[in-house]
C-alpha cells in the first residue's frame, strides 16, 4: 500500500531523491537529511505504515526484517561492532514526524542514555 500523501512513500517510488544505502525486497535505506550522529540512516518498509505498533499488528514478520536489514547497513557502515542504537519514535509526543514507519540507525559516535 502507497499513501499518495507520504514523503516516504515517495521516496521508495522515486519521486523525492535519497541517497539509498541499502534497498531489500521489502525495505529501503537512505540517509537522514539531518543527521544527528556520524552513521544516521533511516531503515523504511517499502510498504505503507504509519507507526511500528501498526506494522507489527498484522504479525507479517515486517519488523524482523527492519532490524535485520538495519544490522547489515551497520556492518556496511563499520559500526556495528562499536555499537549502534535503532530507534523508532511512536507518536508526535515523542518526536515523530513522518508518519511511515521508520527506524532510525544511529552510530559512529558515543550515544549518550538516557536519550533526550
Ligand atoms: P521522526 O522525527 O522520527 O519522524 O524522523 C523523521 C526523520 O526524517 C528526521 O530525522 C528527518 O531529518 C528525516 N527526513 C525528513 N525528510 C527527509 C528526506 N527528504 N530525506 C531524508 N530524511 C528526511
Ligand atoms: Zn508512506
């Protein structure tokens, strides 16, 4: 499912540019436009969903496949032996704004906990 609507959407379709890092047959990984560490790439499923609670609802095996996925973009990036956090904001109150589901693959600098 594609939401006409959805940045994201548009950029698994190719209509916003990206700079992709990894495409698997059900997910896309590009980098953030403002990155926050020296690693910062955003892990999406090429379908539709608007937050992880609604992805992992209908138990299709989705999110394995984001964190696997974000596990080899962390090995390509060098980091994944120093360490990296993945994180997914759940609602505006805690800091999402785009409402594709997204895991942000964070690393290549000390991660301070708790987060802000
Ligand atoms: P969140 O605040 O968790 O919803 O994260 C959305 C992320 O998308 C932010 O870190 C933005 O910097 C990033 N972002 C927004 N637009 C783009 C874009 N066109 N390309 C890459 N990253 C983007
Ligand atoms: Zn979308």
């Amino acid at each position: 499912m594609v939401d006409p609507d959805c940045l994201f959407c548009k950029i698994v379709e190719g209509e916003v540019p990206a700079e992709i890092v990894r495409e698997g047959e059900r997910t896309v990984a590009f980098r953030d436009i403002n990155p926050q560490a020296p690693t910062h790439v955003l892990v999406i499923p090429r379908e539709h969903h608007p937050d992880v609670a609604s992805a992992s609802a209908g138990d299709t095996g989705l999110m394995d496949v984001l964190a696997r996925e974000a596990h080899e973009v962390a090995v390509a990036e060098g980091i994944a032996e120093t360490g990296y956090r993945l994180v997914f904001n759940t609602g505006a109150g805690a800091g999402q704004t785009v409402f594709h589901l997204h895991g942000h693959l964070l690393g290549g600098r000390g991660l301070n906990w708790p987060p802000g």
